[in-house]
C-alpha cells in the first residue's frame, strides 16, 4: 500500500458519513437467511462488507460439504458466521487476512465442543464441523458482543427453544441493540424478559424486508475530532436515534471540551477510542481511558497503536495496563514518518492529528481506510485536506 504525506491545514466544508458498517453486516445476513427477496437501500461498500457478502454467497451455494468463507480481515463476518454455518451447512472452513485468525474465538469453542462440535485450526484455516443445537449457552459480558450476535442470528433457525445467558455486565451493549433491530425488522422475535437472558422461540423464519443503512456514527466521530482541534466541518446523515452506541461521541465531545482532568470508559463503544485520543492529545488536561482492553484485539494492537501515534507527532502519551493516558499538549511537531499499524481507525486519526501538526507528515498505508470509509481520502480533500501520495 502506498503511503501519504500530509500537510497541516484547514478543514471546511460538510460531510456525508458512510453508511452503518455495523448494521449492514447485519442486514445482510438477515436478508440471507429469509426466505424470498429484500431490499438494502444505502448499503454502500467496503472490504468488511464484501467479505460478508462473499461468505453468505458461499454459505448459500451448493457443491462441496463444508464451504469455505474467506473473511478478509473482518471479525464481524467471522464471528456472526460461525453458528449460521453451523446451522445451515454443518460448519465451514473460515479463513482470513492481516490479523483476523489470531483474534480468539475462545468463546465460541468453549461452548460449542461440549456439544459435539469439532473445532480445529491449521495455519490461517479454522475448520468447525457440527450442528448447532438447541438449548441454555451462556457468555460472559466482556467477550467480544459479536459471539452475542452470532447466536442471535442462528439460534432461531433451530427447532427447539434456546436460551443464551449473559453472566456478567454486558459490554458494547449497543451492538447487540443494533442485532434485535435487525432481527425484529426481519421478523424474527427474541424476548428479554430480564437483563442479562435472551429467550429465543426456535422454529423460526426470517421474513423479506426492505430496509436502509443509516448512517456510520463510528465514522462520524472522526469528524467529531476534526471539530474539537478546530476544523468546520457539518456531519450530515447521523441518526440521534440511532440504537448504534458510538453515538455516544456527542455527548463525549463535550465531556472532553471541557479542561481538567478526566476519565472516560471506552467498554461501551470501543472503536471510539482512536477519535476520542486525537481529542484528547490536544486538549487542556489529562484523559484516562478505561475499559480498553479489548482495544488490543482489533486490526492492531489498537491501544499500543493510539500511544505510538500520538507519541509520534509529539504528543504524550502512555499505556497504563489495560487503560490509556493522554496528557495535553498545546502543539504537535508532527515531522517524520507515522505507522498506520494497516488499521483503519488509526490511519484516519493520524491524518487529523496531522492537520495540526507544524510539519508535515508521512502516514504508511494509506489505502486501509478501505476497510470501513473507502471515501475517507476523497472526503478528507474536499473539506481542504492536503496531502500527496508518496
């Protein structure tokens, strides 16, 4: 991938964000799994999206006994496919790029080999073959909410009643809200008749729908950062509404703008965190993240990549177990070369920061915003970005 030099400068204008990466997944795995045709209105496109596009495809064709689904480097697409596979197919051979195959899927094995499940990996192929069955599964709340989804989504295609349990506080709450959306859109009904237990009816049926994607609040919040160091830039096309828990970076950004030392738990909403540490590099007074530990299992190392970005174009900042400390500064230096880690979030936060920055900055891998804002760079230009490839 090429990189980018950026220069600091202006941003001015307004924005259109990318439609909902997270509830297009969803859409179209509920699409797939009714019977008869929908219709996705404002799906738009990513590599996320195309590899969930692909393995329902292949989930959905005929030939050989197991499919086998290649998920990029989308851990969406890996976990909400896993018990659909199981379900509909008998399992899959689930592959995958960058860093998808060493995220663990721990919980999904811990629950399904009791139940005869056969769960093996060689290489960058993970292979499960078995029958999702009926019955009581239970997950703690600080696992990843996409082995939540994943459930969600198949347990009603078996015959019997299920139940799936939550044992401890449930964290990213908001993207479980966004799957019972999804399925009740669909058709399909799950009763949570107290916090913590979903009691799902078996013997379901996913009904044709014609939905659309809203807008991407994970996405907006890039350009929430872009106004608090001081850019104009409108945010168009955002639900207030929106059950999606990164919207949580309005009421955030004015946490933030105010000076003195303060604490935000990122547990709820942990892709805000890249935004929400460009903010919190240049603001009066010390920011202590929380609740980040799952950060270290994104496309990168993703609260190790923070600290090195910010750190790099002059800022302060340190990791703190599993929680992030930024100290603000009046000013970056910016200068010399910033490593994407090839994460998406990563790289549109360095292109901010570096707006800021009193040198210009060279960012690696420029094209992995493709990832979930295939638009980034050609927004970022409109609004007066300026940069060259390098």
């Amino acid at each position: 991938m090429p990189d980018v030099l950026l220069s600091p400068c202006q941003l001015e204008g307004e924005v259109q964000v990318p439609p909902s990466k997270s509830m297009a997944h969803r859409y179209l795995i509920a699409a797939a799994l009714a019977e008869g045709e929908s219709r996705i209105d404002g799906l738009g496109t990513s590599r996320d999206i195309e590899a969930t596009r692909a393995c329902l495809a292949a989930l959905k064709g005929a030939g050989e006994e197991l499919p086998t689904l290649d998920c990029g480097e989308s851990g969406s697409t890996l976990r909400f496919l896993i018990p659909v596979a199981l379900a509909l197919r008998g399992g899959g051979r689930f592959t995958g790029h960058g860093r998808l195959m060493e995220r663990p899927q721990e919980p999904y094995r811990t629950l399904l080999e009791p139940r005869g499940v056969l769960w093996s990996r060689e290489g960058d192929v993970l292979t499960v073959r078995g029958r999702l069955t009926p019955g009581r599964y239970a997950l703690p709340g600080d696992v990843s909410s996409q082995f939540v989804t994943g459930l969600l989504f198949a347990l009603p295609l078996l015959e019997g009643d299920s139940e799936l349990a939550i044992t401890s506080p449930l964290e990213s709450e908001g993207y479980v809200a966004m799957t019972l959306e999804a399925l009740d859109r669909f058709g399909v009904r799950v009763h949570r008749p107290e916090a913590g237990l979903f009691r799902i009816p078996g013997g379901q049926r996913y009904l044709p729908c014609h939905v659309a994607v809203e807008g991407d609040w994970s996405q907006g919040a890039i350009w929430y950062a872009a106004n608090f160091l001081d850019h104009r830039v409108a945010v168009r096309g955002l639900r207030e509404d929106s059950c999606q828990g990164d919207r949580q970076i309005a009421a955030l950004y004015w946490k933030l703008a105010r000076p003195g030392d303060i604490q935000v738990d990122v547990s709820q909403c942990p892709d805000l965190a890249p935004a929400l540490g460009a903010m919190a590099a240049l603001r009066r007074g010390t920011t202590r993240f929380v609740g980040a530990g799952r950060l270290r299992i994104k496309e990168s190392d993703r609260l190790s990549a923070i600290v090195a970005t910010i750190r790099a174009l002059g800022g302060e900042a340190e990791e703190v177990g599993d929680s992030l400390l930024v100290r603000g500064v009046e000013q970056l230096r910016g200068g010399g070369t910033v490593d994407s880690w090839n994460d998406h979030r990563i790289a549109m936060m360095a292109a901010i920061l570096a707006t800021r920055c009193q040198a210009p900055v060279r960012l690696t891998a420029m094209e992995c915003v493709d990832k979930s804002y295939p638009d980034f760079w050609k927004h970022f230009a409109a609004l007066g970005g300026k940069y060259h490839v390098v």
